[in-house]
C-alpha cells in the first residue's frame, strides 16, 4: 500500500523518530498508525536497553516548591552531554519529575519510576522512550524532600548544585544566605552530633598514627590528636564551617546571633560520585589515523 507524507508526519509528530523510521514502521503494519507506533516504541525501549550501561554524569538538578506549605523537591535527572542537558526535552522531563516528587511523595526510587507521569505512562516508560529518541542514556538518578520548620530556602547554581534549606527561625535572608554557603562549602554532616561515630574513630586513629610520629610524651599527642579532630569536624560539619560570607565566625555562631535553627537541607551536584570515563580526544584521532 502507498503510505502518504501526511501518515509520516502525524508518525513523527506521535514518537519524534525519524523521517524513514516513521515510513518503514508503517509499511511493516500497513498503515496503522496504532501498530506502527507500539511496533516503535518496543523497538525503542530495546534501544534504551542497550544504552542503559552508558555513563550518565551530566544533567539537572530541579528544585520544586509546594505552595504555602514549608516543603520542597531536590532532584538530579542525569544524561551523558551537557548538550542534552541543555534540551528542551530533557529540562521538560526532568521539571515533571520534579513536580511528580513533591505531589506525590514517593518513599523510594522505585516507587517514583511507578508513578504515572502527565501524558499517562509511568516516569520509567517515558525516560526509556526519551532515551530512545534522544540516543543518550537518562537517568533519575536520586531525590529529597525537606520539610518544616518556620522559613524554606533554596539556591541554585546554574542547574548544577542545587540546595534547600528549612530553618526555625531567623529570616528568609538568613536561609538564603545558608542555602548560598552549603551550595559553596559542601558540608558532609549539620553538626558533631549527626557524624558517623565510626567515622569519627578512624579519623582519630589516623591523627593518632601521625602525631605519634612527633616523638612528644603522651598526654601532648593526646591533646595534639584532639586539636586536630576539632579542625576536622569544623571542616566537614555545616555549624562548624567559617560563614562564606564572614570567615571570622561560624554558621553555628551566626546561627545563634539570629536565633535560628537549620532543622534539615540538602544539597546534590550533577554527577557527584559519578565515575566518568576519562577521554583523550589526542589518542583517539591518532588511534583513527593509524587504522586509516
């Protein structure tokens, strides 16, 4: 049967695939445009299957609020190029995702990729359709949701490190200014309290290790190994962090000054923790060259 430009078009306009894509599918099922699109789509998914290995450390970080509620959404959605990433189809996916998250409140990973996105499938069907269509491996890769306390805040640099705080008193400005040094500072815990006490023991076995090494009597290294345990939470800790803004005092202590509290927050970075594959660009063009 004779397939028209018109039938290819409204193909194309239904699953964004290509021109002789679109014509083949609906050759092969005789012009049903139903069958031709599920025959696409299935062919689509396999395509992402293959995919679904690639490095993905690129993408967005999205921050959703709820309205008059102290609650918010931290997603990161990633893909394998900054270019990607940059597409309107990729910041669309990522922004319902977002919005799904803090509607909806899934308690897992699993439970989000379940849910049923705006055009009626499931956020996991539409990222392998987009995977599909965009040729590059997409991922969700995680999410959070900060609630409570009295002022919501959050900051975002570029799409690529996004933070929200929820602070008990104090004032927006405030928040704003501790969303704006998490962003900067990345601390690994809120205060001494909530560090892995494991963590804790080895870093001190390690200082331990090392000031023993002084040759100083006992009760030195002892307060030398404290000393240095100190910096070391002041470091990794939000309350022990010189403020961004004033290095001469702590958040803890600008904290205090404003009788505020930071309750909760969270801060991801597109692609943190990611191991990228290291490429030179060099070697490959000669590697090219030479095999031609």
């Amino acid at each position: 049967m004779t397939i028209t430009a018109a039938q290819v078009k409204t193909l194309r306009e239904r699953t964004g695939a290509g021109m002789m894509e679109c014509k083949k599918a609906l050759v092969e099922t005789g012009g049903d445009m139903d069958a031709a699109v599920e025959m696409m789509r299935k062919a689509g998914l396999a395509k992402a299957d293959k995919k679904a290995g690639r490095v993905a450390a690129e993408g967005a970080i999205v921050i959703r609020h709820a309205d008059g509620e102290q609650r918010a959404a931290l997603v990161e959605v990633n893909c394998e190029t900054d270019f990607v990433a940059g597409g309107d189809e990729f910041k669309k996916f990522a922004e319902q995702v977002a919005q799904l998250v803090l509607d909806k409140q899934p308690t897992d990973m699993d439970a989000l990729m379940g849910l049923q996105m705006p055009g009626g499938e499931t956020v996991e069907r539409t990222r392998r359709d987009l995977v599909a269509k965009i040729g590059e491996n997409i991922n969700v890769r995680r999410f959070k949701i900060i609630a409570g306390g009295d002022t919501l805040s959050s900051y975002l640099h570029g799409a690529r490190i996004g933070v929200v705080v929820a602070m008990a008193g104090g004032s927006d400005d405030v928040a704003r200014d501790i969303a704006m040094h998490i962003a900067a500072s990345n601390p690994q815990y809120l205060d001494e309290d909530s560090v892995d006490p494991g963590e804790l023991d080895k870093e001190r076995e390690i200082l331990t290790s090392q000031a023993q090494d002084s040759g100083k009597p006992a009760e030195i290294i002892a307060k030398m190994v404290e000393g240095r345990l100190r910096k070391y939470l002041g470091e990794i800790t939000l309350l022990g962090q010189p403020f961004v803004k004033d290095p001469d005092i702590t958040v803890g202590k600008l904290l205090a000054s404003e009788e505020a509290k930071v309750v909760a927050y969270g801060r991801f970075e597109v692609g943190e923790g990611v191991e990228k594959k290291e490429e030179n660009f060099a070697d490959e063009v000669m590697a090219q060259v030479r095999g031609a």
